[in-house]
C-alpha cells in the first residue's frame, strides 16, 4: 500500500488539487442534501405522528356517534379540529359529526362544523360536499337566500349533479317549477356526461331518482332538458 | 477490466456515491418496484395493475359467483364478459385510488384499535368471546402468516375508514328526500281506455317489396352458422382406469405399508374421581387436595368395585360424578394431556394412581378400549384398489399423452389407429353450431376453433389433440358437414310481414292516441269509453305497465281532469283521465321513514362514487384495452 508508482502519485496529486478547489462546495452540497432530507422525513414522521393520535381520536368520534352520546361526540370532534386541523381526520370527523349532531337535534353545531370543513378542509372535495350539505341544512330552515349562496361557487365536476339536483330543490319549494326542472335537467345532463365504461353504471339508481324528481313537476317535456 | 476502474478511479468513487445516496434514503424498495412493468393492465397515478393481479382478482369474483349460483347453472357470459371484466378492473381500480388516498392523509390503524376490531369479529368468537384458536385456524386457512393476515386487515380497516368518511357523514335534509318521496306515495285516480293494436291492423298496407327491403336490410338476422358432426376420443386418467390391473399382492403390500392410516380412530372410555386443585391454587390447597386423593385411592385399593360409588360422594366434577365418574368414550385431543396418556396406557378394568392435571387430582379408572385394532386388508380392499388403480392410470395417462398427441398428428387421416393403440372408443357428437356455446365438449373454445378450422371440415383431418380438462386430451375428426347459409326468403315471408304490419299498426295507434289526447287537453268532446277508475301511486301501480305509470304521474295536474296515453308492451294505446290527485304529505308513517332511508343511501352512494371520480381525475387512469379483453389461455 505504501508504494505508489508515478501514475498513481500524479492521480493523487491532482486528487487533492482537485479537493482543494472543490472540497468545501462538495461538503456544503452533501451537507444540504443531508439536511433536506432528514427535514423531509422528519416533516413526514411529524405527519404521521399528527395522523395516528387523531384516528385515535376519530375511532373514539365514531365510537361516541355509535352509542349516540351527543355530549361525547361533540367533545371529540371539536378536539379533532383544535388539535389536528392539517389533518384528513380533521375533516372527516367534522363530517361525520354534523349528521350526527343533525340528528342529535343540534343544528347550530353541525352548522358550525360544516362551516369549519368549507372553510379549513384540506381537499376541494370534502369542501364542496361540506357546502352541499350546509346548504341541505339550510333549505330545512328554509333561509332559501343562504341556501343558494352555498352552491354559487361551481364545486369539483364530479359533484356537479349533486349541486343542480340541491338548486333545483330550492327552486322546487318556492314554486319556480320552470327553473326547477331546467335545474334538475342540468343534475341529469351533467350525469349523462359522465365517462362511460362497459362496467355497471355508478350512477343508474341516483339519475332515476331525478328523473322523478323532474318528472313530478308535472311540467311539459320540453321545459325539462332531459327526455 | 479493472485497468478501467483503475485509471478512472475518481468517475468509478462518484458513479458509487451517486448509486448509493438513493439507497440511503429512500430505500431499495422504489428500484425494485419499477421493475417488471409492461404488462400492466391499468396505471392509477404511480400505481400500477398488473395483469396478474387483474386475473386473481377475476378468478375470486368468478369463484364467488360460482359459490352464490350454489349448483344452478350460470348463463354463460355472466363469469367473463366484458362488463364483468370491466367491473373487475373498476374495483381493483377503486381500491388503488383508495388506498393511495389513505397512504398521502396517512391514515393509520393504530395496535389497539386493530386488537379491538379482530376480538369484534363474530366469525372469530366462541360462545360470545374471541377464540385465540379460531383466530389462528382462519389465518391458517387463508395460508398466511399472522403478520400478513394482521397487515391486510389493517389495510381493510384504513381503505373502509377512507370510504365511510365519505359515505357515512352524507346528510340529506329533509326538504330534499321529501321531494323525492312524496312524489312516489302521491295518488292519482285514474280510468283508462284502450286504442287495441288489432283494430289498426287493416288499415296498413305494406308495399308488396315490404318483407324483401326488410330481409335485405337484416340478412345477418337469417343466418344459419355452420353445423358440424363429429367423432372423437378422449384420453383421460378416467377412461385408463378400466384398463388398468392392481395385483392383490401390490393391494396387500400398500396395505402393510400404510398400516398408520388405517388404525386411526382408537378411543377410551373412563371414569375418574376429580379433586380439585387448580394451578394457581396455594400450596397449602394442592397439598390438602393431594392427601385426600391419595386416601381415596387407597380406599379403591381394597375395594377397586366401590369406584362409582366414591365418585358419587367425593368427585369435584359436577358432570361426571353424578354418573359414578363416567365420562363415556373420547377420542386422542379430547382430554387434557396428562388425562390422555395416563388413559391411553392404562389396560382395561385398572385403576390409575393420582394423575395431577390443570384441573387437579385425578383417579381414572378404564372401562372400556375400541377401535385400537383398525380396519383389516377385506374393509379397506375396495379403497386401496381404487387409489392403486388411479395412480397407475395417472401413470399410463403421462406415459401416453405425448404418443396420443402424435398419433392423431401423424396419422391424420382417423382416428382409428389412436382409439386402436390405447383401446379407446370412438364417440359421436351430435350437430354443432358454429358460434353457439354448446354443452360438454362443445363449450371448450380451442377444440371448436380446431373443428371449424378449414384443415377439419375440407381435409377432414383430426384435429390436434386438445387438452378441454386437467389430464384429459380430446382430438376430433368431422364426420359430417354443413355450410354457413341463409334462410330463404319464401319461409320467412309470413313471419316478416306479421311483424311489419303490426309495427306499421302500433304507429296508427300511437298517432290516433295523439290526436286524441290533443283533443282532450283542449276540452273537446270526445267519444271514449272510460273503464272503472283505480286509485294508483308511483310505488302501488296495481301491475300497470312503466310505461303508463310513468306517463300518468309525469302529467301536468293543475287543471283537472288530466290526461296521459302510452303504449303497453302489447303495443295497444293506452289513454288515461286523471280526476282526482291526493299528494303525499309526507308525515312520518313506516313506509315514508323507510324510502327517506333510501333517498339517503343513493344520495350517500352519488356522492361516493362522485368522490371516487374525482381521485380518478386527480391520479390519472390509463386501461390498456387490449391487455383487458385477452383471455388466458388455458
């Protein structure tokens, strides 16, 4: 080992030139890599640490709305938005608790975490179904006005039929028949657009049910777009 | 080689840095998983289907419909068609999207909710409480280890928590699932008169060209496939059997050999005297216990005939004490161990000494010893022939397939020679249609083409030798044939000019109806007969055609009478008058309560499939089609 011959000096040499030059730069780039990736495993371990103590908290949420303790339930979902509100669990939970709480009786509250999802959600679906269903809740109260505010805001095409069948219910309550069925129209338009595929039709059993929906306006065919 | 590692040893120190840093920190893992691509049958996101996947995936779900039909015969098409096929990818589909959505929300089952929900499980549970034993028995069967079972099921548990947040927090309103619901318990009354398709019926007058147009027009409807008949033969392990000879020396000597298989089934029977002891019980206690058994036992030493009654008066097994100690005939595993060995060693009529269980102290004594001698050479005969039989057959069947194959190749011309060579019969089949799914031989696609291939029906060869079941090879030879034709047209005349008259007649009827029901909405008299009125709602039609259903409850009811007209299936036109409509308030009887439930469940499976389409868009999905139609081969 001791003995090099000229060759091997000379790559020597030019080795440690070479280290001279570039050493401090290779160190300051490896050590920023370094550094980026133990940030992102560190931010991902953060993740799944915030993830698993809120399912823990969900299960107990799920748990709580099964045994139809109304106090519980509240408690957990408001723990769930507090503590972890970057979390999927945040959303879903205060999902789940505003049916819950609908049937509880509480309205206010479901009120106030469904408006929490179309507010802090962490994906466009879950907030465009928070709205749909805020504007559910306030076509029961009949503040038809609020109602329709919640669905101005075109939501994620999928759910496009969803929030025309919402708007042609409005409609259909305050007796504008015409723009009920152009609405429930749109729902089953919007449905036909669909991909198609040679698999069975998701949507078969929802698009009948508009059919009768538009049907029972008792409306001419034509007002309707669909046959 | 190393002349090149050698003298550029800096590039070959960088190339090794730069392979290792990915291993470093991300793993091997996102190399291998990149391997092996090409035959993808689907690619969602970064994930993809593969075609085996694809294909277990089928066989399940051809398996459980198969389990379900439970005997009755399946029509073909429903286990392979493509909608099945494509309803299969959707869902392997769905469950990717599904999965990738849980993995970045990092969804998570913690230990002890996985705990909780396996001891929830009913099928898991003994008398109301989870058993360790059964628990280890399904896993066994499903031939996994406990941590794969354990980490599937965790992953069931994230994907059904991913989809319930969608699904399980849907919330209706009541406003919405009334305007559905009422509508369906709405009543109308309604009478009904009937245009007859009949009455229409002289009144078309087809073009004497009618049916020709027609037949032209659909010549493919009046097609006649090809028809063959053919003879064939089949080797199997099955039809060697007969062929086949087991020496009764070969009988005995299997006999001899398996002597183990045959002496299972030995059992006791016992009576003990139980004094309790358990495991955990102090010192002091077992010892008591250990005492008094001891001085029972050497009570039944002088008296060994007084054993029942002392089981009577001092055994601590409230079961068997009752009945002098009996506990009738067991089997090996029916018994706790130490029990077991001391009853299997004892002779009949002994008394043991004390045996110490986990229960305590036992005296047994054995009353009773059957089935040690097992079953003789003349019981078992029978069934050892058959099992030499179908082994040799197995034997002879490998030996000659590859014979039976180039014979029927080589000597094409009959099957004569391969039926002659391996004594086999030469069977007939009756007329096969080209493209119609038949029975039997007939249903297995390969031997078909082979049929309907030219070679068969002008050269009239064998076909190849075809393999339609595991170890059975069929070749075939057409005997008789008939051409792909047409029915003439002076047969089908008739039938085509019925079928054009009535479709003309339907039109008359459907345009009367029209201009009646015009009539009616406009207040005109019109001279109808109206039947008797009946009270119909959406859900209660009486068996009233859709149809009319529909066009009754789609009619406008503000000024009354209404009307409405359909066509039945029959194809007579139906016109109704609608005079009285009792809307559905709505209050909550059962019936309403139970289609809200329902307005809930499509409205919550809308949404989830909506939510489903959306991570479809996100993630992106690409089929390969051609790699979806392939069939396997078999």
């Amino acid at each position: 080992m001791a003995v090099y011959d000229l060759e091997e000096q000379e790559q020597l040499e030019e080795l440690k030139t070479w280290w001279k030059q570039y050493g401090n730069a290779v160190t300051i780039a490896i050590t920023i890599v370094a550094l980026a990736a133990a940030a992102w495993q560190g931010w991902n371990w953060w993740q799944r640490k915030q993830a698993a103590e809120a399912a823990a908290v969900y299960v107990g949420l799920e748990q709580a709305i099964g045994s139809q303790d109304a106090k519980k339930s509240r408690e957990l979902a408001g723990a769930l938005i507090e503590k972890y509100p970057g979390t999927a669990y945040a959303q879903m939970g205060a999902l789940l608790s505003a049916r819950a709480q609908v049937e509880f009786g509480d309205s206010k509250t479901a009120h106030a975490q469904l408006q929490w999802v179309v507010e802090h959600g962490i994906d466009a679906m879950a907030k465009d179904l928070a709205r749909l269903r805020l504007a559910a809740l306030l076509l029961d109260e009949k503040s038809y006005d609020e109602a329709l505010r919640q669905l101005t805001t075109p939501p994620q095409a999928a759910l496009n039929a969803r929030f025309s069948e919402m708007k042609g219910d409005l409609l259909s309550v305050q007796g504008k028949k015409t723009e009920a069925a152009t609405a429930y129209g749109a729902a089953i338009a919007s449905l036909d657009k669909a991909p198609k595929t040679d698999g069975p039709n998701p949507h078969a059993p929802y698009r009948e049910m508009l059919q009768i929906k538009l049907d029972s306006l008792g409306l001419p065919v034509a007002a309707g777009a669909a046959k | 080689m190393f002349d090149i590692v050698r003298n550029n040893r800096r590039v070959v120190q960088v190339f090794l840095v730069l392979i290792m840093l990915p291993f470093a920190f991300f793993g091997v893992e996102s190399y291998i998983s990149h391997l092996g691509a090409g035959d993808d049958i689907a690619k969602v996101g970064d994930n993809k289907i593969t075609t085996q996947e694809f294909r277990q995936a089928l066989r399940e779900q051809q398996e459980r419909i198969r389990a379900s039909a439970q005997g009755r015969q399946i029509p073909p098409g429903v286990l392979d068609s493509p909608e099945a096929r494509r309803a299969v990818l959707d869902t392997l589909i769905n469950r990717h999207l599904l999965s990738d959505y849980a993995r970045k929300a990092h969804f998570t089952v913690s230990d002890q909710a996985l705990v909780q929900f396996i001891s929830s499980v009913s099928s898991l549970q003994v008398d109301g409480k989870f058993s360790p034993e059964k628990y280890d028995a399904i896993v066994a069967a499903q031939s996994l280890t406990k941590e794969a079972f354990e980490a599937r099921l965790r992953q069931d548990i994230v994907l059904q928590q991913a989809a319930a947040g969608i699904s399980a927090s849907s919330l209706t309103g009541k406003t919405s699932s009334a305007l559905w619901v009422n509508p369906l318990f709405e009543e109308r009354e309604v009478s009904s008169s009937m245009l007859k398709l009949d009455q229409y019926l002289s009144q078309v007058k087809l073009a004497a060209d009618a049916a020709k147009t027609y037949y032209d027009a659909h010549s493919k409807d009046f097609e006649i496939p090809a028809q063959v008949r053919a003879e064939f033969v089949i080797l199997s392990q099955a039809a060697l059997m007969n062929q086949v000879t087991v020496s009764e020396a070969d009988i005995k000597a299997a006999y001899d050999s398996h002597q183990d298989k045959y002496r299972q089934g030995a059992e006791r029977r016992a009576s003990h005297i139980l004094i309790l002891a358990d495991k955990a019980a102090p010192e002091a206690k077992v010892a008591e216990a250990k005492a008094k058994a001891e001085g029972l036992l050497a009570q039944l030493k002088k008296n060994p005939k007084d054993f029942a009654k002392l089981a009577k008066e001092n055994s601590q097994d409230p079961g068997s004490a009752a009945k002098g100690g009996d506990l009738d005939w067991f089997a090996r595993g029916a018994m706790v161990k130490p029990f077991e060995e001391a009853a299997f060693s004892m002779k009949e009529g002994e008394i043991s000494s004390v045996v110490r269980s986990d229960f305590g102290f036992h005296i047994i004594q054995l009353t009773g010893i059957r089935g040690d001698k097992g079953k003789s050479l003349a019981d078992v005969r029978g069934e050892i022939e058959i099992e030499l039989k179908q082994q040799a057959a197995a034997k002879k069947y490998a030996e000659a397939a590859e014979g039976f194959t180039n014979t029927v190749y080589e000597q094409a011309d009959s099957l004569k020679p391969v039926a002659d060579k391996y004594k086999l019969e030469i069977q007939q089949t009756g007329w096969i249609a080209k493209g119609v799914a038949g029975n039997g031989l007939a249903s297995n696609p390969k031997l078909l083409a082979a049929l309907f291939s030219d070679d068969a029906i002008k050269n009239k060869r064998n076909t190849e030798a075809v393999e339609v079941a595991s170890n059975t090879l069929v070749s075939a030879r057409v005997v008789e044939s008939k051409p792909a034709t047409s029915v003439p047209l002076a047969d089908v005349k008739d039938a085509i000019e019925k079928q054009l008259t009535h479709e003309e007649a339907r039109k008359l009827a459907i345009k009367a109806g029209h201009e009646l029901l015009i009539r009616l909405f406009k207040g005109e008299t019109v001279n109808l007969v109206w039947g008797e009125i009946k009270n119909i709602s959406r859900i209660n039609a009486e068996k009233m055609p859709l149809s009319s259903v529909d066009a009754i409850f789609k009619s406008s009811t503000s000024k009354l009478p209404s009307y409405a007209g359909a066509t039945t299936p029959d194809g007579d036109f139906v016109l109704y008058r609608i005079s009285k409509v009792t809307p559905h308030d709505g209050t909550g009887d059962q019936r309403t309560k139970a289609l809200g439930n329902q307005y809930a469940q499509i409205v919550a499976s809308e949404e989830f499939a909506a939510w489903l389409a959306a991570l479809r868009e996100k993630a992106g999905v690409e089929i390969n089609q051609k790699l979806l139609e392939t069939k396997e081969e078999k």
